[in-house]
C-alpha cells in the first residue's frame, strides 16, 4: 500500500508582485524518488524551499498528516526534511569534517548513529575522506556536491529535498552522484529529485512532476512520462 | 629600564582592557557584519552593575564580576531581540542608525537613574609586589591574567564546541544554516550574549583599575576599542586582541614621551596611518563579496 509521506495543496509562492509557484497540487509516496522536471524559472527550486521553511506559501503542505504552514525552517529538519540547496550550500570556512558534524546537530543523543553515518559518508565518498581536515572551500565543485549529499545523510531526514545534484558537474561525476542517490533511495529514504537532467532524472525515479511557469503540467510513472511525446520533446530533446 | 618595564606594565593593563572590549565588537561583527555601536555602553553598564554589586549589595569579586558580566550578557541579548532582530533584513545602514540609538537610549537611560560619576569601592586588596624594583600591583595582575583567560576561552568556544562552529557557519551563509536543524536565532542569541558578556567583564576590570564611572564612559573608550578592533582585522578574534594591546601600548608610550594630552592624538594619527596601509587591518583578510 502506498502511503502519502508529503502532500502539497494548492500551494503558491509569491516574491513581491512575482508569482513563483501558482496552486500546485501532488502528493510524495513514501520510499520513491520523485523527479521535478521543467526549465529555468519554472519554479522548481521555489518548491523546494516553500517545503524546507525557507519561504513562506500560501496553500498547505501536510508532512506525515502534519501542516507545516509556518513553521521556521530549523523545526521542519527535526520532523525529517532534509534540503540539499541549489548552489550546495557549502561552509566554505569549515573543514570537510565540520560540515558533515554541523549537518548532525539536532542528533545530539545519538553519538554512536552520527559516528556510523560519518564512516559510512566517507566510505560512500572516499574523496571526502581524504580532505576531512581541509576547507570546503577548497574543494572542487564534484567534491562540494558530494559534501553536500553527505550532510543530507548526516541529518538522517526520511525525506530528501535535492536541488539540481548535476548541476556544473561533468558527466562521468553526475553518473556517479546519480548513483549514490540511488543507493541512499534503496537504503528507504524518500526522495525528492528537482533536475534539468530530465532524462536521467526520470530514469532514476519512480514518479514524476513536470513544471511550468509556476504550474504542474504532467505527472505520471516516471517510465510513462519518458515515453511521452511532450516530454520528449520538451526537455529530452528527442 | 625599571621605568620603561613600568610602562610595560602599564601598557599591558590598559591593552588587556581595550582587548576585551574589542573581542565584543569583532564577536557581532564577525559573525553578523552588523558594527555594535552600543557596545561601549554596554560596558559602562558592566561597570555600573559592578559598582552595585560592590558598592550595595557588598559581594566577593569573583561574584560581581559574574554579575557583572551575565548581567550585561542579558541586556546585550535584550538589545538584539528588541532593537535589531525586527531589523535584520533592512539596508545595513538602518542597523547602525539603530545601534548608535541604542547606545544613546542606554546612556541617558543610566543617567536617569544616577546623573551623577560613582565610585566604585576596592574589590580586592591592593597588595603591591616589589620585583627587582619593578612595582606590580594585585589589582594590574587580575586585570591581565582575567583577560587571558577570558581571550583563550573565547578562542577554544569559536574553534573547538559546536556552538562555535554554528557561529561560523552563520557568519559564512545566514540563510542555508537552519538547514542544519540549527535555530539562526539561537545562534545570534547567544553571540550577543558572549560579546555583551566580555563587555561586561571588561567594565569590572576597568572599574577595578579607574574607580570612577559615569554613564559617558562607554563613549570614548568604546570608540577606542572598536578602533582596535579594526585596526586588528575586525571579524578577526586574534586580530581584535592584538589591535586591543597595539592601542594599550601606543597610548601609554605617547603619554610617556608627550604631554599627556597629545595622548589620543598620537594614538588615532597613528592608528590611520597603519589602517592606510592595511585597510582590512593587521590579521584582517578581505571580505569577498557574497551574493
């Protein structure tokens, strides 16, 4: 039986006189990876952010049944969102190994949980292991969107907001981050998967939304929307 | 010889002060690029809750400076709740507007209360050591040995604890912090509480040295701290120690070879001069621009 983990109704986000998000509606299923495809501007990463607390909506958004309607943002990561911001949201004047800490504050009682999912990031990115010391502003843009993950899995959240994982990184790199999410997916966290990637987006996912201006436009099983003719022709540009 | 180590002395008394003080500023500043103006009056009102604390309710000195300082730690919290949180994503000239109102509010508020300078009865002993002609006094030692610990212990916090690390996460990105789980308000809290804290113990060690306070204290030597505190590399909490004892020692060595009011001419003209040629200060580096 499926059961609804995030449920989105009729939510709106508006920057000044700018409407960012018009009413949009769908529901996450818990343990799937759900993709958000659509262009520049379509309100992809404004969703993202109206769900983590970053910015306030109109509308409701219910997480386990919960409304978290204007709840601050620091709460909703202690239900279990986790965000992973477009852009990493690295501290750069932090080594690697106080990022990965910092994205466990809320485990405070769990020292024994946050030493094994440290282990368990450095051995899923060895390249991190390898710089734990070091600045993060350091590292290269592969490597600060490994961080990034890894503080994802740091936070234990049972739900995943990912903002454009590829994003700058080369093709080899996002094959490998694709990977990991896909591990992290099989290991029963929910995902939310925001890409311009649309075609391995879709490939990795089991659900997906499509965005334009503001508005969903199509949803439908992953496989089925990448047989589209919309679809395809709109962002896999076959 | 004796003289100029006398002046040391001296120099090292009055740059432990300005060190403390300066901590204050570099502390907000560092972590909220927001300059506290009303931090020197902050630490005329630890002075004042020091004179209570000796001069009417009589208690040991390790006591008044604990309520000197958590006392002034809770009206630093109390000033960022109410003057500057509301204001946080206003223009950053707004801010200081607003701080250089709260130091005016905080000032003629204290001289409501008491128009008149206080004296501030003796804390401790004032023994004095004879080493090999130098005079050191109880009162130079507890100035200097305090403001140690209290710049170590400010070094370990910002390095070593979470709470810490907090801090330098919010002073790097504001808005991605609370993705941590982390409460950006908790985290500013308590910035404020440790800056207000150490200006709070500063005033005590000031009180200690120069008995005599008035609710304009702040104004001139917060001015002076703050200028250290740039000079030092403002954000930089080394930086805000080493510029505190360049002051310490450029005053009194001033003071020393010139009439004594040429003392914070001397000072300020040198002070320019070294900020032209280190505009972001000694330990400074510059600020890159976020967006």
């Amino acid at each position: 039986m499926a059961n609804v983990l995030l449920s989105i109704k009729n939510l709106s986000v508006s920057y000044g006189n700018i409407k960012a998000l018009r009413g949009i509606s769908f529901d996450i299923i818990e343990g799937q990876i759900t993709a958000l495809i659509g262009a520049n501007g379509a309100g992809k990463s404004s969703l993202l952010r109206a769900v983590s607390g970053m910015v306030k909506f109109d509308g409701e958004i219910n997480y386990r049944g919960r409304n978290i309607k204007g709840m601050a943002a620091h709460k909703i990561v202690s239900m279990g969102i986790t965000h992973v911001p477009e852009g990493r949201g690295i501290f750069g004047s932090l080594t690697v190994r106080e990022n990965l800490t910092l994205a466990a504050w809320l485990r405070r009682n769990d020292p024994e949980g946050v030493k094994r999912d440290y282990e368990h990031v450095i051995e899923l990115f060895p390249r991190l292991g390898e710089r734990v010391g070091q600045l993060s502003a350091t590292l290269s843009g592969g490597e600060q969107q490994m961080l990034a993950i890894g503080r994802a899995l740091m936070s234990k959240g049972d739900l995943i907001l990912l903002d454009e994982p590829s994003m700058g990184l080369s093709p080899v790199l996002a094959d490998e981050i694709f990977g990991i999410i896909d591990e992290i997916s099989k290991a029963g966290v929910t995902i939310l998967l925001v890409e311009q990637n649309a075609f391995m987006a879709l490939q990795l996912s089991h659900h997906g939304c499509v965005m334009e201006n503001g508005e969903l436009t199509l949803e439908g099983a992953a496989a089925e929307l990448l047989d589209d003719p919309r679809v395809r022709q709109a962002y896999l540009g076959v | 010889m004796v003289y100029i180590s006398q002046q040391l002395l001296n120099m090292l008394q009055l740059g432990s002060i300005y060190a403390v003080i300066a901590l204050g500023y570099t502390m907000v500043y560092g972590v909220l690029s927001l300059i506290n103006f009303a931090h020197g009056d902050l630490f005329m009102i630890g002075a004042f809750l020091c004179f209570i604390a000796t001069a009417k309710l009589h208690l040991p000195f390790v006591v008044v400076l604990v309520v000197a300082a958590i006392g002034t730690a809770a009206i630093g919290m109390a000033v960022e709740r109410l003057a500057y949180r509301p204001l946080r994503d206003a223009p950053k000239v707004s801010a200081i507007i607003t701080a250089l109102g709260v130091g005016v509010f905080i000032e003629n508020f204290t001289l409501a209360l008491s128009p008149y300078p206080r004296h501030v009865p003796e804390m401790l002993p004032n023994v004095s050591w004879n080493l090999g002609g130098l005079t050191v006094s109880s009162i130079q030692g507890v100035i200097v040995v305090l403001s140690v610990l209290l710049m170590v212990g400010l070094d370990f916090i910002v390095r070593k604890t979470r709470y810490g690390m907090a801090m330098r996460a919010l002073a790097w990105d504001i808005k991605t912090l609370p993705l941590m789980g982390v409460s950006v308000n908790a985290i500013i809290a308590l910035t404020f509480a440790i800056g207000a804290g150490f200006g709070g113990a500063a005033g005590t060690m000031y009180a200690m040295a120069f008995p005599v306070i008035d609710p304009y204290m702040g104004i001139m030597i917060g001015w002076k701290a703050f200028i250290a505190a740039v000079v030092g590399g403002i954000g930089s909490i080394r930086g805000a120690m080493l510029g505190g004892y360049i002051l310490g020692a450029v005053e009194t060595f001033a003071a020393v070879a010139l009439p004594s009011t040429y003392r914070d001419f001397i000072a300020f003209t040198l002070l320019l001069i070294l900020l032209i040629f280190r505009p972001n200060g000694i330990l400074g580096v510059p600020k890159t621009l976020k967006v």
